[in-house]
C-alpha cells in the first residue's frame, strides 16, 4: 500500500495559516548541538521527516535526544562515533554538516559525500576548502571525506566563490569551537545563517556581521548548552500565500517575519497582490484585475529564494500574460514542470529559464511529487485547478511541511490523504 495526496480544487482559501519552525534552520542547528556536551534545548521545531533523520543522526554520534511535541532537549556527553556512512547522508543531505563538529569537537571525522539530487549536484568543494585552511588535514577516498585535526583547528580567513548556504553553516560551526577570530566573507545572508550565529553566540561565541556577507567568529575551546526558539518557515510561508492567490482567497501566514522573504513580496506587489503587514505575520489577496504576469531571476538572499521557484511557477500558470523564471542557483530544478503540464500549464524551458504564458485555469490529473517543492507546486496547482487531483509520492512533501493537510483543511481546502495498491499506478500513467 502506497498513499497519495488528493485534492478538489477551485475552494478559496481564507483563514490564517500557523507557519511552523524553518526546516533550514532547524537541521544546522540540531546538528549544532554535536558542538557542545551541555544539554541544548530548541523549541517550534516542524514535525518534519528530516527533523527525524536529524535525532537519529545525532543519536547515532551519542546524543540523548529528547523530543516532546515541538520541543526537543539534546545532549552530548562524549562522542560515541566519527563517521556518517553513505545511507545517512543520502537520507538527510544535511547530515554532510556533521563534518565541522566532528573535527571541531573529536579532531576527527569519516562522512560519506552526499553526491548528486533531483535538482542538480550540490558540490561540497568549499566546505572542504575553508575546513583546509583552519588547519584540517582531508582526503577523499572512495566517495568518502575522511579528516583530522589531531592538534585542533585554527582561525583562518575563508573566501567563498559564491554564498553557498552549507558552506556557511560549515565554517561557522567549526569556527564557533576553534579559539580565536575566524574572518568569513562573501558569507550567505540568509535568515537561516543568522539563526544557526544566534544558537552559536548562546553557546558562548562571539560572532558578528550574520546577516551580511562578512561574518566575523570569535572561537572558544569549550561551548556550553543553550535554549532556542526558531524562526518561521519562510518557504512554507510563501507556499501557503501562493496557494491562497490562485484560489481567489484571503490567507494570513502568521509566525513570520516579513524581511526573511528578501525581493519575492516585491514580486507579489507586480503580481498585482495586495499585501497586509504586521510584526509577526503578513495577509494577501489578488487585487483587482487578477494576477500579473511577472519576471523573476533566482539567487542568493535577498534575491528570489530557489526554494520559492516551484511554488512561484504554479502560481503563474493562473496569471494573465507571459511571465519568465530563471533559475540561476540550481541547475536541473524544473522537473516539475512536466507535472504542471499534465494539468494543463503551457510552460517552455529554454536551459534555465522557463516561459510561463498564463492560462487562468489548470485541470485535474494524476501527477507525481519529485521533490519537496515539486510537491509545493503540484499542491498550488490542485488547489486553483477544476476537478479532483492526485499528487503521488507525497513523502517529499513530508519532509518540508508540517501537517500540510491539517492547515490546508483549516482555511477551507478539500483535501485529504488516500491510501492506495500500488498497481493503480499503471491505470494513471504516473
């Protein structure tokens, strides 16, 4: 038996959307925790599948791992373990980020390379570049980074090529636990970035610029314990919106915080959206005249988030006009457009760049999940479209958004989850 998620479309969406803690920060954070053996506690922590992996992965390197609803209390005495193997990064590419701690921590580490996805290669090469330069002695061998750093690492000064988001939190959790002042720039910006600075600074490093592309560590020996609430989920937020606007509907994503969305609200102001901002949520609804046509580039924060590319583009397909996306973080991360056109989006990839040309309505189909956002923009598009959907491999959805049917339910979506054999694959054609 399989499950599918199945969705009748054409409801408008009113209410207001509880967003959960952002999966982004919560991995580095969790994994954060291998720095220190005082006990850490987190709090608005998602019900997500990669959370899950997370307490086995931290488990698995001797943490005791409390988790009570969106709570959880970690600690961890000794390091029991120094190596990641290849199953446990595949499941969870994060856990590659077990290799700072590690080092940091017990002078050693063995992490299996996580390789490729479904949205393109994700190389490692900075993270291993900067770990370089602080000192640490690496090999690769056999798909599998093997370090040391038998007398502790050392502060360094790291230049990134490119504001990768792993690689920052890489340097910065080896940094946090190397004394001295490490020197980071061309940094990532993203919210998440400073989320995991503030984890460190309360387990007693010194850091400055997180936020900016220049981000200044002051290393202890030791680290101690601390107690955190994460921030909200600004992808789970934006797809919420989205699926509110091709629904004609009124939805408020609370639990936010509207400058983590860098240049997509100005997206939605050309997109013809009224929006409503408060401290701590933000409301849209489609002005008069309907969506917009609109063009959109991604990048690093505060550019267009990646992450936000698939939702954006099922939201387009019911806009008025011919709209453009390039996709400049990610090569290969159009596989869902294929699915959209199976419910009836006329879209054209040329490389990275798609043509969206509007058609103001989708139709039901069978379609398939391929990754977390895929799965986003499928949802979307069941959501605005005529008849009953059914979205396939779900599971990726599992692992970036929390009781997705249980919200989407309680702002007035038909939607529910439907087990099925698994030979009704072969009549749908999916």
């Amino acid at each position: 038996m399989s499950d599918i998620i199945e969705i009748t479309g054409g409801v408008p969406l009113k209410g207001v959307v509880p967003i959960s803690g952002a999966k982004n920060a919560a991995l580095p954070i969790l994994l954060s925790t291998l720095l220190t053996s005082e006990p850490c506690e987190i709090s608005n922590i998602p019900n997500l599948k990669d959370v899950h992996l997370s307490y086995r992965l931290l488990e698995h390197f001797g943490a005791s791992v409390s988790p009570l609803h969106d709570r959880a209390r970690i600690e961890t005495p000794a390091l029991r373990a120094t190596e990641a193997s290849y199953s446990l990064v595949k499941a969870l590419r994060a856990s590659f980020w077990v290799l700072a701690p590690l080092i940091a921590r017990g002078g050693a580490a063995r992490v299996a390379l996580p390789g490729g996805d479904v949205i393109g290669a994700r190389p490692v090469d900075m993270h291993l570049e900067g770990l370089t330069k602080m000192g640490a002695e690496i090999k690769v061998k056999n798909g599998v980074v093997m370090a040391t750093a038998p007398n502790g690492l050392k502060p360094a000064t790291i230049d990134f090529r490119f504001p990768s988001v792993g690689a920052t939190h890489q340097i910065l959790m080896a940094a946090a636990r190397t004394r001295g002042n490490t020197l980071i720039r061309g940094a990532a910006r993203e919210p998440e970035v400073v989320a995991l600075a503030t984890a460190l600074t309360r387990m007693g490093a010194e850091i400055e610029g997180a936020g900016t592309d220049t981000i200044s560590v002051h290393g202890r020996d030791e680290l101690g314990g601390f107690s955190l609430e994460l921030i909200g989920d600004r992808i789970e937020a934006a797809t919420y919106l989205l699926a509110g606007l091709v629904t004609s509907g009124k939805i408020c994503a609370s639990g936010i915080d509207s400058d983590f969305f860098g240049e997509f609200l100005p997206l939605l102001h050309e997109m013809n959206v009224k929006t409503e901002i408060s401290e701590n949520s933000i409301t849209v609804e489609v002005g008069p005249g309907g969506l917009k046509a609109v063009k959109a580039t991604t990048g690093p924060f505060p550019s267009f988030a990646t992450d936000i590319q698939a939702p954006l583009m099922a939201a387009l397909c019911f806009a008025e006009g011919e709209s453009v996306i390039s996709e400049q973080v990610y090569e290969g991360r159009f596989g869902h457009v294929s699915e959209l056109c199976r419910m009836g989006a006329k879209i054209k990839v040329d490389g990275r760049e798609a043509t969206i040309t509007g058609t103001g309505q989708l139709t039901s189909a069978p379609v398939e999940a391929l990754d977390i956002r895929a799965g986003a923009a499928l949802v979307i598009g069941a959501l605005g479209a005529e008849g009953t959907s059914q979205i396939r491999e779900p599971q990726h959805l599992r692992r970036g958004y929390s009781h997705l049917e249980q919200k989407l339910s309680n702002v007035g979506a038909r939607v529910k989850s439907k087990l099925i054999d698994a030979e009704d694959y072969i009549f749908t054609g999916c």
